[in-house]
C-alpha cells in the first residue's frame, strides 16, 4: 500500500469515528508525539549531544524549582485540551464543512505542509501578540514561568492558550481540501519545531541567528527578555512587525548570573 494510501485510509477512519472515539484518537495521538519528541529532545540535549560534544547550551542558569512537575503537570492539562479539540475537525468533516483529498499526489501533499507551515507561523504570531496584550497577558504567564526553557515547556500552557494554538487547524480546512497525510504533519512539525525552540540548546552555534536552527537561540530570548521575538520556525513576522531582539538581548543577564556564580 502506498504511503498516500495509508493515510488517505487513516484519515477515512478518523472521520468515521464517534465524537468520544474522535476525542480519545487525538488524546492518544498528541500525547504520544508529547512524549516522543519531548523526551527525546530532553535525552538528546541533557545527554547525548553534550557527550558527542556537538552545540551547547545556551542559558546557563538552573531551572526553577519544581519546574519541571510544573510544565509536565500544564502539559498534561494542554494534552487534554488537544485531544478534545480533535472533535471539531472531526465535526468540520462529519458536517460537511471540510472534506479530504481522497487522491493527493506526493507534490500535493508537499506544498500543504509548507502552506500550513508557514500558516502556523503568522497564527502563532498573531495569538502571541494577543497573549503579550494587557488584556490577556494572565493567561500566558504559565508559559513563561519557565524563564530558562525545557522541552517539557513545549506544551506548558495555560488551558486558554492551548485552546487559541490549537485551533490552528480550523482555518485552512474551511479553505481546502488538505491530504489527511498533510494535517497531520502540522501538529507533528509545529511540536517538533516548538521543542527545537524550547530546548535551551544551541545546535549550531556556526549558523547565523536568521537560520531555522537558531530558532532554539531566538526563542531563548523571547523567555528571557519577555518582550520581542515572538515568531515561531521563522522570523519573517517579527521583522515585518519590527519585534526582533538583537541576538545579544540576554547577554547582560547571563553576564551578571555568571558574575555572581564565579564570586561564590
Ligand atoms: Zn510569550
Ligand atoms: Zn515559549
């Protein structure tokens, strides 16, 4: 069977589904890659890179305390939300407001994960903004309770954040008929991605501050300095809307921490 098949017939099955299984398909779904790709980035970043000696850290600094049962315990809340919410493109499907490509070519499906991609990246923008707004900035500060970032901080929200990120989705399945294969790589990518942003770590320290892969030192700064850098992937949204931090926002900072901790 084709890899486009299988997930033509996946997708089939999704919509097929009770509102409860739809619920309990994406609770399962999200927490799997929750665990997957958090755990792993923590092994990967914690143990494995260090001892191949490839990239660093990035903010020296020790995790708050309790942090970690903190960001797990929000996950754990967000995974929830997630999985919930898988009901209502479930419902978009059952109601005929959203249908499936039921033949989609590799190239189909290539260019939908792009367009969603770089659809995930102006949404998450736009609700960031908001989140940083007077008006909702106490929903957000969950999230940034964790001023030096874990991966475990991917998911760590407040339930009203989860819910403004996670309908990311809806917009475009009004608009087209995305590949089942293509919807899917959104969570999975924009997860993957957002860990890379989380993990405190510089894997490559030799790229320039614009790369995808310096998106762990961009977002290293929006936690640390709060305000600034509050694009996703891509930094194309905070240099359109003049947010961009330097890429020495948090020096002073690190600078004073390391002062002090050598004068002990
Ligand atoms: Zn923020
Ligand atoms: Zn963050």
């Amino acid at each position: 069977m084709r890899i486009g098949e299988f997930f033509v017939g996946l997708g089939n099955d999704f919509a097929a589904l009770s509102p409860w299984g739809a619920m309990a398909w994406g609770l399962l779904f999200f927490t799997s890659i929750y665990v997957v790709f958090c755990g792993g980035n923590w092994l990967l970043t914690q143990s494995i890179l260090p001892a191949l000696g490839l990239g660093k850290r990035i903010d020296p600094r020790p995790l708050r305390d309790g942090q970690l049962r903190d960001e797990l315990r929000l996950s754990a809340v967000s995974l929830l939300v997630f999985g919930v919410g898988a009901v209502l493109p479930w419902a978009f499907l059952r109601w005929g407001w959203a249908s499936l490509a039921q033949d989609p070519g590799a190239l189909q499906i290539a260019v939908e994960v792009v367009v969603l991609l770089v659809w995930n990246d102006i949404h998450f923008y736009a609700n960031h903004r908001l989140l940083h707004t007077k008006a909702l900035r106490r929903f957000h500060q969950q999230h940034h309770r964790s001023l030096v970032t874990t991966p475990f901080a991917t998911y760590s929200f407040h339930p009203l954040e989860a819910a403004l990120l996670g309908n990311v989705i809806l917009l475009p399945m009004l608009l087209h008929d995305f590949s089942f294969a293509a919807l899917l790589s959104l969570p999975v990518c924009s997860l993957l991605l957002n860990n890379l942003g989380h993990s405190n770590y510089d894997y490559a320290p030799g790229v320039g501050p614009n790369h995808w892969l310096a998106a762990s030192r961009r977002h290293h700064l929006h936690h640390a300095c709060y305000h600034g850098n509050y694009g996703f992937l891509f930094n194309f949204m905070d240099g359109w809307f003049g947010t961009r931090l330097p890429d020495d926002a948090s020096r002073a900072q690190l600078e004073e921490f390391r002062a002090r901790a050598a004068a002990r």
